[in-house]
C-alpha cells in the first residue's frame, strides 16, 4: 500500500513534456544552431557582444519551442484566429502611427518596440490552416477566393511599410496552406508561367528598363534597384551593388574546404556587408568551403524533409496544413538568403534560419519548430 502512495520521482514527472518529441528534426535544429554559433563566434568576434547574444537569442528560441511543444494543436487552432485579428490590426496601426527607420515604417511603440509584420509569419498559416479545417469535405472555388483575400491584405499592409523581404515570407508561407489544401494545377501553372516570361522579359530588357529616369509602377524605387543591380551588379559596384559583389567573392574565395575557421579575409577586413546578418552565408562559405556548405544545405534538406514527414503524418486537416507551411517557411528562408548572397536573388532582408543574428527572427523560428513538434508529439499520441 506505500508504494501507492510513493512520491513520483522528478523524472516521473518532466518525462510526460518530452514524450513524443521528434527526435530527427530536433537533431537537425540542434545541427544548424550549433553551426549559427560557431560561425557567429567568427564573424562577430570584434562586432561587439553579437555572440553572447546570438547565444542568448539561442536558448530563448529554445524554451518558446519547448513550451509550444506541450499545446496541442486543437488548441494552437482556437488561437488562430484571434492571432490574425491582432496582427492585422497591429499592421494598422503601423501604417497609422509606426516609427519611421531609413524611410521605412515597420515598427510600432506599445511600451517596447515591436515589429509586428513578423506576428503575421505564424499567424498567417494558422489562419488560413483554421479557414480550411472549418471546410474540410466541402471546399468550393469561393473558399480559396476567400482564403487569398486573407492573405492580400496582411501581405499588401506589410508591402506597403515597404518589407519586400518580410511579405515574401509571409505571402509563401500563406500560399503553401493554400497549395496543400488542394488548389488545382491549373490556377497555379499559369501564374507560374505569366512570372518565367516576365522575368525573361526582364533579362532581355535590363539596359532599357533600368537606365536612368526610368520608373517602374508598383514597385518602390528601392526594389527596383535592388533587381536592376541583381541584374548587373557591376553598374554600381562601389555602391548597390557592392553587398552582392562583395558576397560572390567570399563564396569563391573559400574554395573547396574553406580559407579554415577565423580565417576569412572578405570577413574579418569587412568587406562582406551584414556579415553576422543577412550575409553570413558568405562569411560561412569563405571560411568552410564547398564542403561546408553542402554540409549545412544538407542539413536544411534534412530539416525540411522532416518537417513535411511530420505533416503527412498529422492526424488532422489542420495540423497537416499547418505543418507543411511551416516547413516550407524554413525552405523559403534559406533559398531566398542563399539565393541573394549568391547573386540569383535580389537582395531583401531574410536570414539565414539559426544562422543569422536577430532575436525577433530567432523567436519566430523557435514557434515554428514548437508547432511541428507539437504536431508530431499529437500523431504519437493519437498512435498510443
């Protein structure tokens, strides 16, 4: 009869939160975070104290994913909604009332200083993984009408602030709900193909399109600027298009296996721009090589294979949408950074997932791994 009454032991007790943690895509995160730090340690070793904070961004992104872990994902979808409500107000608000920074609006005052465009990275494929969910079995062309005007108007405030790099994320991560929820082929082909001739259109025609005085509509003329100088970088080389040049020389320079650790000269003379930021990916190639990088994309593959594992798996519509469009928001992370400090992209403000330095970023990839574990705790449940 004692042992009945026995007091469970402090592992009887925290074992419950680790049961049905995803083994495999917390290797992988572990991989790609240690690789961050040893690169950050690099790169920021004279740039202040970005590598403590790196860390400490680290271990907080750490303890968000093991608490959004333990919700499961009924609950994650009654929070959906009043999520977007806020966030979208938040974007409101910026328009209204933001704090201006080098001509852009993106923040706002509410006692500390927020960012709220990066509320609609999560927020925006719970919404529309809610939208569907509430259809499943009866989807009709109005709900994915519907469900691209939830997206557009998040997508068109944050455009406007102007973020191309922070409306990219959220437009994919909102486009992959809807591509997994069943949208035909062939409404996607033909955008697809409208996109490919427009930028073959544009290649063709970069000297007349980008030469002085010629303007642009739509665009703002920052992101004209920035295609015109991926187009030819050459055109300003001390100048716009001194980040992209910059960045192809460090990717180069390294070589097979790298110039070795702490002993990039592109890195440590400065010459790569937002070398713990946007451009570590240059930093990291110069000094790893070839083989490092392969090494590090092979790690994003594996982590981007999971996570769409775990979504095939899901035991709900639900968890299955939001699964996948959480996994293809570490994708577009990773090909958009990559792609622009190799000079196939336009330059645009996205970091490189656990690599690059921001705690406001660093927060939103630790929800995200939370979500898919989450959603991968909830399938061994349901298996149990």
């Amino acid at each position: 009869m004692s042992a009945v009454f026995d007091k469970p032991s402090l592992w009887q007790r925290t074992t419950p939160f680790f049961v049905g943690f995803d083994g495999p895509l917390a290797f992988a995160v572990f991989l790609l975070a240690s690789a961050g730090l040893l690169i950050m340690y690099s790169s920021g070793y004279d740039h202040g104290s970005r590598f403590m904070d790196h860390g400490r961004n680290t271990l907080i992104a750490g303890a968000i994913m093991f608490v959004v872990a333990q919700i499961p994902p009924q609950r994650l979808m009654a929070l959906a909604v009043p999520i977007y409500i806020a966030g979208v107000a938040l974007l409101i608000a910026v328009a209204i009332f933001g704090i201006t920074k080098k001509g852009a609006r993106r923040w706002l005052n509410i006692g500390v200083v927020i960012q709220p465009s990066e509320i609609l990275k999560i927020a925006m494929p719970l919404m529309l993984a809610w939208w569907f969910q509430k259809r499943e079995g009866q989807l009709r062309p109005l709900d994915f009408v519907m469900a691209i005007l939830l997206l557009v108007v998040p997508v068109g405030l944050i455009m406007k602030q102007p973020d191309l790099g922070t409306s990219l994320l959220v437009l994919a991560s909102g486009l992959a709900v809807i591509f997994f929820a069943g949208l035909s082929w062939k409404l996607i082909l033909p955008p697809v193909l409208l996109g490919l001739v427009g930028i073959l259109l544009l290649v063709w025609f970069e000297p007349q399109l980008c030469a002085d005085g010629v303007r642009w509509p739509v665009l703002h003329d920052y992101q004209q600027q920035r295609i015109c100088t991926l187009l030819d970088p050459t055109r300003d080389p001390l100048g716009k298009g001194f980040h992209i040049i910059q960045g192809m020389i460090a990717i180069g320079s390294g070589g097979l296996s790298g110039k070795g650790f702490m002993a990039g000269t592109q890195t440590h003379l400065e010459f790569i721009p937002e070398r713990t930021t946007d451009f570590i990916f240059a930093a990291f190639s110069e000094e790893f090589g070839l083989v490092g990088n392969l090494m590090l994309i092979a790690a994003f593959i594996f982590l981007i294979l999971r996570g769409l594992v775990i979504a095939m798996e899901a035991p709900t519509l639900f968890s299955r949408l939001l699964a996948g469009a959480v996994t293809m928001i570490f994708f577009t992370y990773a090909f958009v950074n990559m792609g622009m400090v190799s000079g196939i992209l336009p330059v645009v403000g996205v970091p490189l997932p656990f690599i690059s330095y921001g705690g406001t970023a660093m927060v939103t990839l630790g929800l995200a791994v939370g979500i898919l574990m989450s959603v991968a705790k909830a399938k061994r449940l349901v298996q149990s």
